[in-house]
C-alpha cells in the first residue's frame, strides 16, 4: 500500500466523541507537518525517544491542524486521552513509517 497515494483524508474520533480529520498524506502535508513541529521528520525518531509525549502531541496536532486549523496545542493534548490512543497509533505509524 503506497501511503502516499491515498486520496481521501480518515477520520478519527477524540475524547470529546467528536470526529477529526486527518489529511490524505502527501508532500504538502508532510512539509507542513514538519514547520508545525519545527523539525525534519528524520529527525523523529529521536525526538520519539528523548520526549515522547511531548512529540506524540505535536505530530497529532500538527496533522489535525491540516484540517481544523483554529485547534490549538493544548486542546489536542485534551483530546488524546489513553482511551483514544490505540486508533490514533494507527495514524501515527503511518507518518512514523515516512520518517524513517
């Protein structure tokens, strides 16, 4: 499967029972991730391991802030509780398979 090919964005339910966007991954979303967090994803990986939540936090911001730009950090940390993590874990491997 070519991550990159997908055409329509997922959806995936937060905490607060709401559904958020996640954009199809492509260049565009990818670049942008990497300015929202303000690093490279080859840098990822070692961002994973020195700060953990805090870059878990910024990747999931920064893919939801594709689609709901008004979200703000601090909100998405709400919105991803431990109940909500395993389907965001899907998500996150995906751009996690990018980055290495």
């Amino acid at each position: 499967m070519n991550i990159l090919a997908e055409e329509k964005p997922t959806c995936l339910t937060l905490a607060d029972g709401k559904e958020y966007a996640i954009p199809a991954l492509n260049l565009n979303v990818l670049a942008n991730i990497e300015q929202t967090m303000g690093f490279g994803l080859g840098r990822l990986q070692d961002k994973m391991m020195d700060e953990t939540a805090t870059t878990l936090r910024l990747i999931i911001y920064a893919l939801l802030k594709e689609c709901d730009p008004k979200l703000e950090l601090e909100k998405v940390g709400e919105l991803v509780t431990l109940d909500v993590m395993k389907d965001v874990s899907g998500v996150l491997s995906k751009v996690l398979s990018i980055a290495m």
